[in-house]
C-alpha cells in the first residue's frame, strides 16, 4: 500500500462501507465465478432464440414472425427452480411465490454464506435493501381468480408482490434490521445500496444487504423494436459504441453484503473491496421529458458522491457508467460524466465501460449488476471491456474527454497516488440518478493460520445436496488462491447453518482435504480421514462448540467458500390471460350428502390449502404441514363460501392433526356449537 494510501485509511474505516460478501446470477453466469471469466473473456451473453424455441415456449407465433421482432434477450437460465422446502415453502405457495421472491431469497442467503455469515439466525441487527421489476408471473396470478380461490387473495398478492421482496428475506432469514423494497426504476439495486450505506452510517443496522432483481417472465421471449425507441434493432447493446443502436432486456439477480469498514477490518472479515461515499438525485423537471435523462443532476449525483467519500472524482481510473447505448441516453451520460471528472479532462486516462454490453440491461438489478463488476475488477486488479468492443461514438467527443473505452482486458495497476478506485453510475427512468464511490480493499492484517490437522464440517438439506457441497468446497480448495485450511473449516463452523444430513472430514493440509472431500461428493462415508471426537458429535447430530475447534484456537478467519447448492425443482410461473382448460369446474361441494363424501371435500379443501397431495396421513398436524395464521384465514372463508360453515379461527391455531380437524368442522355442520368444549376433550385426550 501506498504512503497516500494509509494515511488515508483512518478515514476510511470511520466513514466507508466494506463489501464483505456478494452473491448474483447472471445471463450465462450462475455464479460469480462464471461472471468473472466471461467479463474478463469479453464474452457477450445475450441469446438468440430461434423461432421454433420461442413458439414452443409459448411465444405469439404471428409476432414472432414480425418483421420488427428481435428474438434476443438477455436469458437467466433456470429463474423457475426453487429450493422451496429450505425456506419453509410448501409446494402450492412455492407455485405461487414470485420467481423474483425465489431467486432473491436464494441469492441473499448465499451472499451472507460468501461473507462467511449465517444465513440464518447468525445476523440479528442486519438490514435489508432491495428491489425488483413488474413480472409476468405476478401480473398474471394476481387476476387469476382460481388461483385466488385456491389459496386467498391477500395470500396471493403477499407471494407475488414486489412491495414484500425485503420483508420476505427478513422474515425467512430471520433478520430484524429495517427491510425496506425500494423502487427507483432501472437504478433501484444501486439505490438499495445507497440507502444501505446510509443506514450503517447511522447505525441502523451492523449489517445490510443490498441488491435487486429482474426476472419479467421465465420464459424464452425477444421484443419488438420500434424505430426512435430505446430497443436495439439487432440484439445487441454497444454502449458508447459507433455501432450503438439501443439496449436489449435482461434478467439476472445480485446481492451484496455490506458491513461498517471498521467493525470489517475489527471482525477479521473477507473485505471485497470499500465503498467510500455514494449519492442519489433526481433531475426533476430540468429535461425535455419524463423518461428522457438530464446532465445536471447526473453530474451533482457523481460530484456528491465523491465529495461525500473525501476525494477528487479525476482520483478515478474506472468509471462502470449506466451506458444503455441509446443515441440520447449516452450522449448525455457523456456530457454529464465529463462534467463530473472535469480534473482529468482532456485526459483521456479513465476508463469507461458498461455491463450492458455484455448480459443486456437487468432493469431493477442493472445497478447491483454493474457494481459486483466494479467489485471484482477490483479485487483481481484488471480492467474488462466492453463485449466486441468497437470504435468509440464520434458525436460523444471522447478525444477531449477524461475516458477512454477499453478495448481488452488488460491489468490495472495501483496508481501512485492511493488505491484503485472506480466510480459506478445508475440512471432510472423517472430521474432518479445514483453514484458509488468504490475503492480496493485494504490488506488483510494479521498472518495466515500454520496448517495442521484440522476438522472440515459439512450439512446440507438432502445426501445430494452435501454431496454436490463436498464436490464444491474440494474444487475450491485445489485453487491457486484456496483459503487456508484453518480458516476453512473456522468458516464452516461458524458460518454455516447446521442441517439434518451431515458429515466431515479430518485432515493435514488443503491437498488431503480436497482428496477426501472428492470421495465423499462420490458418496462415500460421511466420515473420512480417520475418527474424530468433534466429527462423531456432529455427525450425531449435536451443535459443535467453538470453543473446541482447533481452527479458533489458530485464530481461524472467515473466508468466502462455495455457497449451499441449491438444487430445488421446478415450480413454474403464471403467464398472463391463461385459459382454464375446457370443461373445468369450480368445486361444487354436495352439503346434503353423507357425512364422509363432505368430510372427504373439507379434507381436500385443507390439503390444496397447504398444498399437499391428499390428508390422508393421520398423524400430520396443520402446523407440521406448514399452516400459518393466513393460511386460517383463507379456510374459514372457503368454508363459509363453499360449504356455508362459520367454522372460528381459533380451531386452526390448535395442535389437531388434519383428520380431527376436518371432524371438528363437521361438528359444526351437525350443529354442535360446544366446539370448546370439544376441544378441551381433545387436549385432554
């Protein structure tokens, strides 16, 4: 580090923000890693759908067929699978469950597992940030009046409405900071950070994540491109490019977690790289129109958000810009940002790039999308380009301006005066404009553990799930850069949340361990390298003291290791206008038939309620099968409407297996109003 560099680093403890995990899934890129190679590859991600492709998958064959249609997008493989048994879903809520909800539940809890953080019940003072786009999915089961009928209009709109994304995570992950959805267009997920970045500066919070999603339907679909719109005649963006013609649509999700640098730097914990001051503005009425962008206020957005972080903007050497590579959205972007970084005009020293080039543009997510990039750069010290870079726009003056386009990957040195240090741009529709000041992180202080014998624990929901763990965590030890064996198995202790289907290993040294994590993702024994006092206890069952771990005795740090390997199924989505199938009836209960035809109507009624595929087991409680409070609700309205029972709440908050209930309620229908006094029977019984 540079001598400008530590003096500066008082302040940035006391004032900046360290990203100290991340987790995204991205067009062409499930997980960072992939994202990486193919920004340093240049690769661009965007798909190009045939025809048969969009039709089988249920696109308008006549619009397919269009002169003006492109069959190109920005595809995020899989946005319909859910690990819904690992949330606490059941399969009719997990149907119903936004595929937004999905991705962003899976997403936070693998960025808490990336900053070596329990997912669950690990982080108490942690906030939540986040936002997501208009989805099919939720257009379509919102005035779907089945699906209302089934589960309960409120039911319905708390699982597809993007106002309870945050709240959802909160209350799954059992986080009790604020959690608040924010909206702001295309630029919500870095206004999410922003937000987040202020409200540990306040000390709202110890720990925040920030992010967002943008899933528009999990279906393979192009658009139609309308001369003069915002939309890329051919498929392809070009940010800031002579070839630039408009955006193309993507999909994608990315969460961050974000911690005061100070307590980071205190904790030990695996620093990502710092935020050292962000802003937010709006343009207001200074534009020609609503949805146009204005040079002012993009400009005070960067300029504050500099000077909130202590530096000079010319103290860049990146700037990841929003670039939608429209002719009106990029010229002014340029003005705006050459504004900004009027210390290095002329220059042409910057570099400038966007992210859009190379997966589209993700909406709600595009900002979050555009920092994890930074981010990465960051740490592996390298500037990527943009995807088929080409020759920069005449008419955006770049000669005399503070950037220049990268046109390969190259190494970015650290500058002579301080840290690698990048400037990160939102723009959303509507105005609201946000920057973020990002700058490498310090080094890690103290020295890595000695190698030694040490005890790696491993769970996972399902035998498939730890196998596929173990397979993970062997590959990431084999590494050039693995962690150190200490701090491995010190992170699988303290950072992982202990589940049903456990195992371990002992060994000497990373190479012993990646050779015996191999043999039991191959499904051998779940124990290997020898019996071991600590490893029979967990295998047992029992949580783990961490007092008696070798690796917190060799000051053992956390560190990012593979996340849990989701591996859930696929539970679909609502498309908008479906047709029920010909024929297709509504329930018609028959009151007046023998008591067991209706007994067996209510039991259906309760099993579709909770999503089961009958109730007929005679030992499984309403809670046990994932009732809740709304769920209640629901029934008793269906009751009342379909069987015309006033059958009380109170009956579905007791512990009574599904048949007594169903009994219970039959109670009512013959009449007998001591249904406490029943249910005192019951409890005594």
């Amino acid at each position: 580090m540079t001598e400008n560099a530590s003096a500066a680093e008082p302040l940035a403890a006391d004032s900046a923000i360290a990203v100290v995990g991340m987790s995204g899934r991205f067009p062409g890129a499930p997980d960072l890693d992939t994202y990486w190679r193919n920004l340093l590859g240049g690769l661009c991600s965007v798909t190009d759908f045939t025809e048969e492709e969009l039709i089988a998958d249920g696109a308008d064959a006549q619009e397919v067929r269009g002169r003006d249609y492109v069959p190109s997008k920005g595809r995020l493989a899989d946005a319909d699978r859910f690990d819904a048994e690992l949330f606490g879903f059941n399969r009719t809520e997990a149907a119903a469950l936004d595929p937004q909800h999905r991705l962003l539940l899976e997403t936070a809890w693998s960025a808490l597992e990336n900053a070596g953080r329990k997912p669950r019940g690990g982080a108490a003072r942690t906030g939540v940030y986040v936002g997501g786009g208009v989805t099919e999915h939720m257009l379509a089961a919102q005035t779907d009046p089945r699906l209302a009928a089934s589960i309960g209009a409120l039911q319905v709109r708390i699982l597809t409405d993007r106002e309870f994304l945050a709240p959802w995570i909160s209350y799954r992950l059992g986080l009790e900071g604020p959690s608040l959805t924010v909206q702001t267009a295309c630029s919500t997920s870095l206004t999410a950070v922003h937000l987040a970045v202020q409200s540990l500066l306040l000390g709202e919070c110890d720990t925040a994540l920030a992010g967002g999603v943008a899933v528009d339907t999990v279906h393979k679909k192009g658009y139609v491109h309308h001369q003069g719109g915002i939309f890329s005649p051919d498929g392809r963006c070009r940010p800031f490019e002579e070839r630039a013609g408009g955006t193309v649509p993507g999909n994608g999700v990315g969460v961050v977690v974000l911690r005061r640098l100070s307590d980071a730097l205190a904790d030990g914990d695996p620093v990502r790289a710092v935020i050292r001051g962000s802003a937010v503005t709006n343009d207001g009425a200074t534009k020609v129109g609503f949805t146009a962008p204005g040079v002012d206020q993009q400009t005070a957005a960067i300029v504050e958000a500099w000077a909130a972080a202590g530096l000079d903007p010319a103290d860049a050497q990146y700037l990841e810009a929003h670039g939608t590579a429209t002719a009106l959205g990029d010229r002014i972007e340029a003005a705006a940002a050459s504004a900004a970084f009027k210390g290095a005009l002329g220059t042409g020293r910057i570099g400038i790039g966007s992210v859009k080039s190379n997966i589209g543009h993700l909406d709600a997510a595009a900002g979050v999308a555009a920092l994890i990039k930074s981010v990465l750069m960051l740490e592996h010290a390298m500037l990527v380009p943009n995807a088929d870079p080409g020759r920069p726009h005449p008419e955006l003056g770049f000669e005399d301006s503070p950037f220049h386009l990268i046109e390969r990957a190259a190494s970015w040195p650290e500058p002579g005066s301080g840290p690698r240090r990048a400037g990160v741009s939102s723009v959303g529709i509507g105005g609201t404009n946000v920057h973020v000041v990002l700058e490498q992180a310090p080094p890690r202080g103290g020295t890595e553990a000695p190698e030694g014998p040490e005890v790696l624990l491993l769970s996972a929901r399902t035998r498939a799930d730890l196998d596929a763990l173990a397979g993970r965590l062997a590959e990431a030890l084999r590494a050039p850069d693995a962690p150190s064996l200490t701090d491995t198995a010190y992170t699988l202790r303290v950072g992982r949340v202990p589940m049903a289907v456990r195992g371990y290993v002992r060994a000497v040294d990373r190479s012993e361990a990646a050779e015996l994590l191999a043999g039991l993702a191959a499904g051998g024994a779940p124990a290997a390298g020898g019996p071991d006092a600590l490893g029979e206890a967990w295998l047992a069952g029992g949580p783990v003291p961490e007092a008696e771990s070798a690796s917190v005795e060799r000051g053992g740090r956390r560190t990012a290791l593979p996340s849990y390997p989701f591996a859930g199924e696929s539970h679909g989505a609502y498309r908008l206008a479906p047709v029920a199938p010909a024929g297709e009836q509504a329930r018609q209960p028959e009151q007046d038939g023998p008591a067991a035809d209706l007994e067996q109507q209510i039991r259906a009624l309760i099993a579709e309620a909770l999503g089961l595929a009958d109730a007929d087991d005679p030992e499984m409680t309403y809670f046990a099968a994932g009732g809740d409070s709304l769920t209640a609700v629901h029934l008793v309205g269906c009751l009342r409407d379909e069987f015309g029972l006033d059958v009380p709440i109170t009956l579905f908050l007791e512990q009574l297996t599904l048949h007594e209930m169903a009994r219970q309620i039959m109670a009512v229908r013959d009449g007998d109003d001591s249904l406490d006094a029943l249910l005192a029977e019951f409890e005594a019984e």
